[in-house]
C-alpha cells in the first residue's frame, strides 16, 4: 500500500491542476475531460520531476508529500492548458 500512496497523491493532484486549468476561459475540455487529462498528466509529471535530480531536490524541500503534490497538480495544469491551447486552435 505505501507504493501506491505517491501515485494516488498524483492521480488526485493532477486532477485538481487539471480542473484548475478548465477554469481558464476557452480552455475547458468540459469536466471529465479536465479530469481525465489532469490524471494523466498528474502521473507522468509527477514520475518525470521524481527523477530529474535538481528538481527532485527542490521539490524534496517542501517534504515527499508536498513536492509530490506540487509537481502532480503543476503538471497536470499544464498538460490540460495544452490540449484546451491545440482544441482551440484546430476548433478555428
């Protein structure tokens, strides 16, 4: 179980960036979709900053817990501000 706990702290996070990001006028993908790519991001980002060294360290600073929640919730923001900037674009 104490394998999983960093995931789920990621799934969770990424998920909140990922609605945070649906807030932005014109870059929702509707709920689920802001959802499902906040879970996507929140993961891959979170397991990509894990093991990049500087960031790792900086990150580690502000606690296991709390760098993973940073870097989960800040990645999967990104992620969704991405695909609602191409959806927006290719919707022109």
């Amino acid at each position: 179980m104490e394998s999983l706990l960093p995931i789920i702290i990621q799934l969770v996070s990424g998920a909140v960036g990922g609605n945070v990001a649906g807030l932005m006028k014109g870059l929702s993908l509707g709920k689920l979709g802001n959802t499902v790519t906040g879970l996507i991001g929140g993961v891959a980002g979170g397991q990509l900053l894990g093991n990049l060294g500087p960031v790792a360290d900086l990150l580690g600073n502000l606690g296991s817990t709390g760098g993973s929640v940073a870097g989960a919730g800040a990645s999967g923001l990104v992620l969704t501000t991405i695909i609602g900037l191409v959806k927006k674009v290719l919707m022109k």
